[in-house]
C-alpha cells in the first residue's frame, strides 16, 4: 500500500455544518489550550499538531477572543493563513474577562461590544472574514432576537459568513433562529455531560442546527490522563477550579471510568477513544442532526488517536454499560452554572 493510499484511509468523514452549511470534517479540533488555561505548552508541538490534523481532515478550527485575551487567535494567524481555502475558521465573543482577576468572568451581547470584538478577532486572526461566529455565552439581560440581530449585521456585511450559539437552551435556540439561520450550537456533551439532551440538543435536531459538543472528553478526565485536578495539575490549570475534577468528587467521578475501562480495554482501544465514538453514535438518536465534536488537543499523537475515534462503532452491550454513568457524576460542569443553558431550565 503506497504512503498516499495510507493517509488517505486515515482522513475522516465530511459533513454539513448544519443545513445549507459548509462541508467540514465530522471532528474539528479545539484550539483554547494550545495556549490558554490548561498549563504549560510546547508551542511547536502545537503547531505541528494543527498540521496533522488538517492532513487527517479535520477542517473545523475552533478558538474565542477570550482564550489568553487574543493570544490563542494570534497564535493560530499563521496557520489560517497558510491555509485560508482549506478550513473552516470559527471564533467567538462574549466573555469578558478581567486583566487583573483571570478567574473573575462577565458576559456582555450588546450591538456595540459585539462589532468591537469582531473587529478585533478579524485583525488577530488576519482574515477579512469569520466562517463561524459565535455568541459564547448569553447575556440574559439583552433579548437573544437582539444580540442575533447584530450579529447578522456582520453577515450583511461579508465580516461573518454563518452564526453560531453556545450554551443555549431549546428555547432559546428556536428564538434566535426565528430571527437569523443559526448554524451551529456549540456546548458541552460527553459521557458526563448531557443536559443538553433536556431541549438543546431535539431543538438543534429539528432546526437543521450542527451540534458542535465540547469538552467531548471531559476536559481530559474521560481520557484517564489525571484523577484529581488539585493534585495532578499545576497551578494555572483552570480545572483546578471545576467541581467534579477535585476533592471527593474526583474520586467518585474517576470510580465512573471503570465502564469506560472494561469497554476500551475489551475492543482494544483507549478511553478516549471510547468517549469519543459515545458521542458520535449518540447524535444518530437525533434523525438530521449533524455533529463535530471538537476534542482538545496539542499532541500529534492525540489528534491521531481522536480522530481514528469516529470509525469505531460500539456494540448495544458497550453502550448500555455506559448509559448510566452520567446520571452518577458528582458535582457541577462550572462552579457557577449560571452562564449555562443548563443553569436557565
């Protein structure tokens, strides 16, 4: 078998970014920590990591303005820019951070803040236009018809080609797309995370709406790659600062993994892998719905292994052992959890 052949058979599916959008690989790839929140980063190995992953075909690259204040859009300018035809770029505004407290979070979706951050991302990412813009989360003082309705003014203008919600309720879903086709709906589901079943996820099904699950792998505790964030991390990971990944709750959320062992190790694949294909398989419960999970990595090596994710199908047998696990996890997505859809039903 040639080389060619080879890396062929190794690049992922095509889907549609929701209905009448863009064809982009069935796994996008999740940019914050190649240089925001979660420690340390070997900048070169990330670089090389964006690499691997267009040539195994994922298209979807996903970054927000609030990742390192700008610095992880910066970081990616290169990159899209090598690449402008061959990806589809999606970025995001709403949180506001504050310089002299990383920890402390606001939420602004007003019609001037909005075209000010645009503005913004578009010159640190060196592109005249945003393929996927997304109000990251939802400022619950400004009517959502409002926030779309700027933000489709950026569209009238040729600044952002589609529009995209994140941690959104159905409801609220369906009320922004009265006003402007949404795209995609990025928020977190995973093996520990499925409230957005509740209404998000029916909603986005019956809109024609992409689902876009972050965090797909639990911030990397599905993947077995630590157990306790206040033990196991240094000191500037964010997820020291998540409830369910330190304290008595890292225990008894890392007591969950065991299905998750026994169905990896019985096939003969990692966790994250296990993790991953859950979450593919789980869309086919929603007849027309779309997803592109979008794991976070650095590494070549973990690219490699999340993608070759979405060719494994688990049994009936696998997928009811895992079927309780969420319903078990202890403590919260976020210490504050009203910023989430969850936290607004």
């Amino acid at each position: 078998m040639s080389q060619d052949t080879s890396r062929n058979q190794d690049r992922i599916a095509r889907t549609s970014l929701g209905t009448g959008g863009p064809e982009v690989g069935v796994q996008g790839l999740g940019c914050m920590g190649m240089s925001f929140a979660y420690g340390p980063t070997d900048a070169a190995e990330a670089r090389a990591t964006l690499e691997r992953a267009l040539e195994l075909g994922v298209t979807l690259y996903d970054t927000a303005d609030m990742y390192g204040m700008g610095e992880n859009e910066r970081f990616l300018a290169p990159f899209v820019s090598a690449h402008r035809d061959e990806i589809t770029l999606a970025t995001k505004f709403g949180i506001v951070l504050d310089p002299d407290d990383p920890a402390k979070r606001g939420v602004r979706n007003d019609r001037p803040y909005i075209r000010q951050c645009a503005e913004a991302s578009l010159r640190r990412l060196g592109v005249d236009v945003i393929d996927l813009y997304y109000m990251h989360r939802r400022d619950v003082n400004v009517p959502i018809e409002e926030t779309v309705g700027a933000m489709a003014e950026l569209v009238e203008e040729g600044k952002v080609r589609q529009l995209g919600l994140s941690e959104v309720t159905g409801a609220e879903l369906r009320a922004a797309h009265a006003e402007h086709p949404i795209a995609a709906l990025q928020s977190e589901w995973s093996l520990f995370s499925r409230d957005v079943e509740r209404t998000a996820v029916p909603a986005a099904a019956d809109l024609g709406v992409a689902f876009v699950p972050y965090s797909p792998l639990g911030r990397g505790f599905l993947t077995g790659a630590f157990t306790d964030a206040g033990k196991d991390l240094t000191e500037d990971d964010f997820r020291r600062r998540m409830p369910r990944f330190t304290g008595e709750n890292a225990e008894a959320n890392a007591a969950l993994l065991e299905p998750v062992r026994k169905a990896a190790g019985d096939r003969g694949i990692t966790l994250g892998q296990t993790a991953l294909a859950w979450v593919h398989q789980r869309a086919e419960r929603y007849p027309g719905l779309s997803v592109v999970p979008i794991p976070g990595t650095r590494k070549r090596s973990r690219v490699e292994e999340n993608t070759a994710a979405t060719r494994i199908r688990l049994t009936d047998g696998e997928l009811a052992l895992l079927e309780p696990i969420a319903d078990r996890v202890a403590g919260g997505r976020y210490a504050d959890m009203a910023f989430t859809s969850a936290g607004r039903e």
